[in-house]
C-alpha cells in the first residue's frame, strides 16, 4: 500500500479539479470551506492523500466535494483575449469563450494577451504541471509574422548568436545577463515587406520571441502557437475549444518524464 501524504487543503480542492489553488485559498479564507465538518480558514491545513484519493471530508458551502471527471481541452486563443479567470481592466478572458457547462479549467502555461493560437485547459494540475515543467522539453512551435524580410543571418541570430547580443544589452542597462535564444527557426514565406517565419521553444519564458526579436530590431506583427509536442492546432476556429481525443491524450502523455507521487 502506497504511503499517505499529506497536503495543504488548497491544494487539495485544486487536485480535486474543484477550482485553482488560489481561488480555493480565497474560499478558505471567507470561511466558505469545511474540513471533517469544521470551518477552517487555514489554505495551508493538512490533507491526506493516498493513491491520489482524499482522506478527509471537504464541502464548500456545504455541499461535498468529490473528483470531477478529468477534462483536457485545446483552445484556438484569439489575439486580444487575457488568459486569466478574471481582469482588474475588463478584458475579455478566455473564460469568456468557454461553455457555461464546463467544470472548472485552467489554462496550462499562458499566452499573453496580443499571441494567439494553441492554449492547453485542464483540471487535472498534476498533468499541466508535468507539461509546463521544463524537464518535459516539449516543443512549443508558433508561426511569427515579421516586419522586415528574413534572412540567413537573421535565422541564424535567432537560433544562436542572438542570446549574446542580449546578454550584452542587458549587461549594459544593469538588469543582469539572460540566455534567450529559440531552438529551431525556418522561413516559411515573405512578401515585400514582410515574412513569416516558424520558432521552434523547447522552454517558456516570459515573451520570449517577442524580446528575442526585439532585441534584433525586429518587431513581431503576429505570433501563433501552433503546436505543443505532438497536438497540433489545426482547422480549430478561432475563439473555438474542443476536448482532447484519446489518442491526442496518449501522444502528449508519451512524451513526458514519468515522476512518482501526485
């Protein structure tokens, strides 16, 4: 019999697929959360788990929570749209594209608010932490449309002198020195004054193309992500989310590093 673990209630009811962990700690807090019939308002008091199952009695509001049913989800992000549940400014989310009928999802990594295309929801936390772990090494593509028309020497910045040209320019406005670079780049097609190319990450920092083009004096006009390992985007219409298929499930789980406990 596998060992019990124990684990902060927040994070419980964000492994049940309830809610997030930090809208659960905001439940916790408002003394909306019951643990073993005793209001706690402690995110951090201990849960036991075994074999991924809970062994204390959660309700929210009085009502029990059990595990809901597993849901992956692919969205074809529309530019414009904040990958967050709610916007002090009143953007519209990707919560907003999203049907009512859905348990709760969140998105697995970002894409930040002017990039489109392919965005991971689930509520299984355990699988969107082990596809955002960098030691998956999934590779993310995304087409770029750019203002300038490519070249050899620009792909070849892209993919492995550009990261000393930051660290330079970083150096010298004192923010310290960062490796950026992208681990493939090709042209895909240009016109006068224009191209498009595909960028090939196998990591995830913040804008990371944008300010690897940026820093050659390049600006990006679009960026799409159209694929992440081996789930494509495909003819998915904008704004629109399908599930999984079992067989998509399979190929992405294929590709991750197995890692014991939950």
């Amino acid at each position: 019999m596998a060992p019990q673990k124990r684990i902060g209630l927040a994070r419980a009811l964000s492994k049940l697929g309830y809610c997030s962990r930090s809208r659960a700690s905001t439940l916790i807090r408002a003394g909306r959360v019951a643990f073993n019939g005793r209001i706690t308002r402690d995110p951090e008091s201990a849960v036991r788990m075994q074999n991924g199952r809970i062994g204390d009695q959660i309700t929210v509001d009085g009502t029990l929570v059990g595990r809901t049913p597993a849901v992956y989800l692919i969205m074809n992000k529309p530019r414009g749209v904040v990958t967050t549940a709610s916007d002090e400014k009143g953007r519209k989310t990707v919560y907003d594209l999203l049907d009512a009928a859905l348990p709760w999802v969140g998105p697995v990594g970002r894409l930040d608010k002017a990039s489109e295309g392919l965005l991971l929801l689930t509520n299984d936390s355990v699988w969107a932490a082990s596809i955002t772990d960098p030691a998956s090494h999934l590779d993310k593509k995304y087409h770029v449309q750019v203002d300038c028309i490519a070249d050899d020497e620009l792909i070849a910045k892209i993919i492995r002198r550009c990261a000393d040209e930051i660290s330079r320019q970083r150096s010298v406005l004192g923010a310290g020195r960062e490796h950026l670079s992208a681990k493939a780049a090709r042209l895909l097609r240009h016109g006068e004054k224009n191209s498009w190319l595909e960028v090939t990450l196998d990591e995830g920092k913040n804008r990371q193309i944008r300010r690897l083009l940026e820093a050659l004096g390049v600006r990006v006009l679009r960026l799409i992500r159209v694929s992440i390992g081996p789930l494509r985007l495909g003819d998915l219409e904008k704004g629109a989310t399908r599930e999984l298929t079992p067989e998509e499930k399979q190929s992405i789980d294929s590709k991750i590093p197995k890692k014991r406990g939950l």
